[in-house]
C-alpha cells in the first residue's frame, strides 16, 4: 500500500506541474491574444474538441481549408461538400483508435497497444455546426499566422508515399464522414493524442501546460497559459 501511495502521489504531481509550468517557458509572441496586450483583430477561429480521453482540432472550412485538404476528396471524402463546417483532425494510436469506435468496442489488444507503443494514425473527419458552448468545447481565437502554423502543423503529421502523397489507411472509417491516414510517430501512453495536440498548439504559438496526457489538463492549461484568446 505504501508503494502504492507513492505511485499515486508521484502521478499526482506530474500531472500538477505538467500543467501549472508552461511550454514554452517564454512566451513565443504568436497565438491567442495575450491579457493587457495591444488590440489585435484574430481573423480565425479553432476548436478543441474534447472526449473523455480525446482531443480533436476543429478547423473552419473556409475555401482554403477546403482546398488544403482536398485530397481527401480523392479517397472519397470532400471536403467541400454542402454542410460541412470543420475539418476535424485528431492524432492517435493506430490499433486503437481504428478498433474502438465506442466505448463497447474495447478489445485488450488495442487497450494494450496504446499503453505500451504503437504506430500512429490521423482521423480526419467531417462536421457540421458545432455549438461553441457546449462544455466539451474550446475556443481559440488565432491571428492569420498562428491559423498558418498550426494547419501547416496537422498536415505535416501525415505519412507521405513514395509520391508525396497522404496514405489513406483502407475500411477503416467509422462512418461516411471520416477517414484514417498513415501519421508520422509512434504513440504510447506519455506521448498520446492530447500531446499531440499540445504540440500543434505551441506550433500556432500557443503556451500549454509542460505534459498535458488529459484533455482536461490540455484545455485547463490552455486557459492559464493564455489570454483572453481562449474561451470556454
């Protein structure tokens, strides 16, 4: 039991101070607009999606967006079609993400993969309207360039073929709005999904908190690290 403690409390701490110390330690001067800062009209609008486990990026799908993620039209799946108002993009585990669609689904393989290692896919996805209030929802007010960043980010994630083409993972969707691809890296439980997504926020010039494994460590992190640019 008393190993056990300290096991609990040394998690416990790491999941404090992952949040609390920010990363970058010096703020970068792109992202959300900061507290007390100089008025700067923020052209773009992200969300952060978030499950009980998960994060997801949601980008609007302007023209660009559409244009930028037009292969996906390619392997059955445009973005440009009537309805859709983001692109959703998330990072994870390959054995998992695929296999568990729900909860009931849950199968000790993929589980297993996930804690120890594994390849890594992307799931892009498509929706409609999406309710900026609802709990599960952040947002993050962007400049044009931090916008830039962070799609440049979420594209460079995928894996390339041979032609530099993106690698549709085949019958593997959850339904006819979604799509796996061959990502770049492996996951495992200290570098999931919510880290990926940590990742491509700094990349937009967001602060996050240090190691941010939850979405609700990601998103509560994303509130203290950051000004006014962030909103529940």
């Amino acid at each position: 039991m008393r190993y056990l403690f300290g096991a609990v409390l040394i998690t416990a701490v790491a999941l404090g101070l992952g949040t609390l110390l920010p990363r970058p330690l010096l703020p970068s001067g792109a992202g959300a607009q900061a507290a007390g800062e100089p008025s700067q009209p923020a052209t773009r609008t992200v969300l952060v999606l978030s499950s009980a486990i998960h994060t997801d990026l949601a980008l609007p799908a302007s023209p660009d967006i559409v244009e930028r993620f037009g292969f996906m039209a390619g392997d059955g799946l445009d973005p440009g079609q009537p309805g859709v108002a983001y692109v959703l993009a998330g990072w994870g585990s390959r054995a998992f993400y695929i296999e568990t669609p729900t909860w009931s689904e849950l199968k000790p393989g993929p589980l297993f993969k996930a804690l120890t290692l594994d390849r890594s896919v992307m799931h892009i996805g498509l929706g409609g309207d999406i309710d900026p209030a609802h709990p599960s929802v952040t947002e993050l007010e962007l400049d044009e360039a931090s916008f830039e960043a962070l799609v440049r980010a979420v594209l460079a994630s995928f894996s390339l073929d041979g032609g530099g083409r993106r690698i549709v993972v085949p019958d593997s969707s959850y339904g006819e709005y979604d799509l796996f691809y061959e990502a770049e890296g492996s996951f495992n439980a200290l570098a999931g999904c919510n880290v990926w997504t940590a990742a491509v926020l700094r990349q937009a010039g967001l602060t996050t908190g240090w190691w941010t494994p939850l979405p609700g460590l990601l998103t509560a992190s994303l509130r203290l690290h950051n000004g006014d640019g962030v909103r529940d």
